[in-house]
C-alpha cells in the first residue's frame, strides 16, 4: 500500500464503507448500500455499517448521523445496534431530524420489523439515544460541527457542512436541483465537495421523479458552486449505471470532478489532501 501525504497535525479522515463483493472477494466499486465513517469514530448513514466496519470501528463507533431513511441508507442500523446489544457501555446515538426519527420508530424499531431499541437497556443503561436536530441548525459529534442544510429529495434528507479545526467538507447527501445548499456553502473555506450523481442522462425522467442528479443537472448544480480550487467527489452512483454515469460525467471536461473510491481513506485539512491507496 501506499500513501502519499503532507505531514499536518490534524486532518478530517472520510472513508466510504464497501457493501458489495466480486467474486474473489474484493470490494467492489458498485455500492447498493451508503455508509460514510469520518474520523473512525462517526458514521453518516449506515446502509452497510454493520456489514463493513472492522471489530475495532465497531467498538469506536457511538455517533450515527442520518441524512434520511431511505433504506439504502439505514439497512445496517438495527443490525448494528443488535450485533452489540449486550457490549454496549453508553448508548448508540442516532442524529437525525424529528421527521427521520418518527420513520425509523414507526418503520425500523416497531417490533415487527426490528425490536424498539429505544426501550430496551441492557446490563450497563440505554442501548440507543435519539438526538433530534432542526434543519438548518448546527450540532456537535464530538470534535466535529455538523451544519445541516435541507437538499432536495423525495422524503425530507439533511445535506452537511462537516468541520473541525483543520478542515470543512461539504455532503449533499441525496438530492435532485437544490439552491438552499449552494447559499450554504457559499464563501466557505471548503477542503472537499461531496455530490451525488445517482443516474444517466437517459434515464432523467426517472431522476427527476426520484429527486437524484445525472451528469447533465450535475453541471447546471455544479455552475452554482463558486469554488474552483475545491476537489469534487461523485457519491451515490446507482450500481446499475456506475460505466455509464461516469463516462457521461467525463465527458462534461471538468477535471476536478473525481470518482469517490469505495474503501480509501481520504485525509483533509486546510493546507493539503492525502489519499491512501
């Protein structure tokens, strides 16, 4: 392995958790399922949070922050929870709107689909903590600021400024043409953007009914966003189309535009980016 790096004392670590396999084992870039670990310690959404964390990150893990509860991206919530249960020394704590809260209650933790976590404690207390936020508001997870901005899907779903004092990464989450998150991000000092492009320019009927990008509506998105100098990472490729969205994107001619690898640790800070391979 190699990692080409520029010596900081701090830095902001995101790595996207794998959710599908080859055949030979190996990770593989089409991804179903939508989990970021930042700095080993949070998760932001956790379709395959169960499934991907090594046993260390499992134990480190207590911050779920949730952009919305589309199951690609809660998948590995009760299963996480469940693998711990009787471990757990101080509860999981899910961040989330009042809104996806209510959906995972009535949904996920209902006793038909799942056991309601959120009135279970095991030997040491409360095994899950629910910690509603408002869009619009700023929270702390730990050392990091999270800065929640409404995006344009079609359930209600949290897009995020993500900072602490070496760096702030902005995160779409899933969303169709959004002008609230540009005004957000608007003169920030931003380190990376990360944009999801769900579908191919063929199929943007359907992307405009299910609220996602194509590379085309990606370019008028990205016309907004007033940072040359900031890196743009693509997140949330739909398996399917992963060759054809990405050729298309290609073809837009904007270099910057970068393909977010599945397994990577991605390290930034204010004065330099290193990538792990």
């Amino acid at each position: 392995m190699q990692t080409v790096h520029v010596t900081k004392l701090k830095a902001v670590k995101l790595k996207l958790l794998p959710s599908s396999f080859e055949k030979d084992g190996e990770a593989s870039p089409r991804q179903h399922l939508t989990c970021f670990l930042i700095n080993g310690k949070v998760a932001v959404d956790a379709g395959s949070l169960a499934m991907a964390v090594t046993s260390e990150e499992r134990t480190a893990i207590r911050d779920i922050v949730v952009t919305h509860a589309h199951l690609d991206h809660i998948a590995g919530l009760p299963l996480f929870i469940d693998d711990q249960f009787s471990e757990l020394m101080e509860p999981v704590r899910i961040h989330a709107t009042p809104d996806v809260i209510e959906i995972l209650e009535r949904d996920i933790f209902n006793w038909s689909v799942y056991p309601r976590f959120s009135e279970l404690e095991n030997n040491h207390g409360k095994v899950l903590e629910y910690r509603p936020f408002v869009q619009g508001s700023s929270f702390r997870v730990g050392n990091l600021l999270f800065e929640s901005v409404e995006v344009n899907h079609k359930v209600p779903c949290s897009g995020f400024i993500i900072s602490d004092d070496s760096s702030s990464i902005a995160f779409t989450g899933d969303t169709a043409n959004m002008d609230s998150f540009w005004n957000a991000v608007a003169n920030r000092d931003l380190s990376a953007l990360l944009i999801e492009c769900a579908f191919p320019n063929e199929l943007a009927e359907l992307a405009e009914t299910s609220c996602h990008l194509t590379p085309a509506t990606l370019a008028t998105e990205l016309a907004k966003f007033q940072d040359p100098n900031c890196d743009v990472f693509i997140i949330n490729i739909k398996p399917s189309y992963r060759e054809a969205v990405l050729e298309e994107i290609a073809s837009l001619g904007m270099p910057r535009i970068k393909d977010l690898q599945v397994g990577r640790t991605y390290e930034w800070s204010r004065e330099s980016f290193s990538q792990a391979t």
